[in-house]
C-alpha cells in the first residue's frame, strides 16, 4: 500500500498544478489550501511554509531534483554509433525532460520576469540545460561544424520541441496536433540532414 501523501507535498503538488493553470501572481494561498485539501483562508499553508514564494522554492526545488536524476540518462544511447539513432533517442530524452519540468516552464510562461530570481534562475537552467545536452551531442557527431552553426542548429531544434509542448499545455490544445512519434521523424531528419552537411 503506498504511504500517504504528506500535507507538505500535497501543498507543492497543488500550488505548483495552480501556478501553472493560473499564474503565480493569480493564485491565492486560500486556493491553494483549498486544493491540497485544507481549510481555505485558515492559515494552514503557513504551519508548513513562512510564504507563498518559499512555496514555490520549494517546487522549484523539486523541479531541479527532478532534473538532476535525468541527466545520466543520455550515457545510456551514447555511443551507438548511428547517428539517426541516437537523435531519435536524444529527442525522446528531450521531450521527456520538457514533460517532467513542464510545470516550471509553464509557471515562468505566466510570471513576470524578475518576479522570482528562483523561478527566473531556474528557467534559465532548465533551457540552458537542453541546449548544452544538444549541443554537446552535435559537437561529438560533427567536430568540424562551426560553434556559432552549432548554436543555431541547437537552439532550432529546441526551440522545436519546446512549441511542440507549449502548443498542448500552455495553449490547452487537447491533444498535439501531430503525434510524437511522427514530430520525432521529421525532427530528427532536419537535425541530422544539417549535421551531416557539417561532417
């Protein structure tokens, strides 16, 4: 049988689920309490947390957890020795960091910047994050390719799987407009028609 879910992390679970629909700025500590299944207006969030923002700190920080048990997973596929392979595979691992932190990408969607130098700081490593993944992997597969080549071919190609996600979750689509499998195919194409020009 699992453990219970603690009032603490029903509180983040919720307020991270709420600023993300809603917005940070949009989101009451009452609403929040109310979600996580407490007595709205009572106060209740602050046995557990001194703010609303030490809150989101501490989704924040799940968030970046959640990021640090990811990255040893591209060590798994590197080195199979073909390209269109592990690009797929990159591009799946991509997509699925996307979907672990879309939280966190759609609450700094919805909150000013300067707002939160967490939140603000964290964005910055989650998207800095993605194109150093990226671009390493080109680097290995094309040597001779031009850094500043390199950097716009990476920023493209994340670029490319962040609105595949934003057009779903930011824009409440229901459903993606072309399957992932399908989206992976012709990413993938476009990466490693460009990679190859490069070798």
């Amino acid at each position: 049988m699992a453990a219970a879910t603690s009032t603490r992390e029903r509180l983040v679970n919720e307020a991270m689920r709420l600023f993300s629909a809603k917005g940070y700025e949009a989101t009451s500590v009452s609403q929040i309490e109310a979600a996580a299944g407490l007595a709205a207006g009572s106060g209740a969030l602050y046995h557990h947390f001194k703010s609303k923002e030490a809150l989101l700190d501490a989704g924040i920080d799940r968030q970046l957890d959640r990021r640090r048990a990811m990255r040893d997973i591209r060590a798994l596929f590197a080195g199979l020795g073909d390209l269109q392979a592990e690009l797929t595979v990159l591009g799946r691992y991509l997509l699925g960091v996307i979907d672990e932190e879309i939280e966190l990408l759609q609450i700094a969607a919805r909150t000013p910047a300067g707002r939160s130098d967490r939140l603000d700081t964290a964005y910055a490593a989650l998207i800095d994050g993605l194109n150093v993944e990226l671009g390493d992997w080109i680097a290995a597969w094309a040597p001779a390719m031009a850094e500043q080549d390199r950097d716009v071919v990476t920023a493209f190609a994340i670029n490319a799987l962040l609105g595949s996600r934003f057009a779903t979750s930011l824009f409440h689509q229901s459903a993606p407009r072309i399957p992932d499998d399908r989206y992976l195919v012709e990413w993938t194409a476009l990466v490693a028609n460009r990679i190859q020009a490069s070798r």
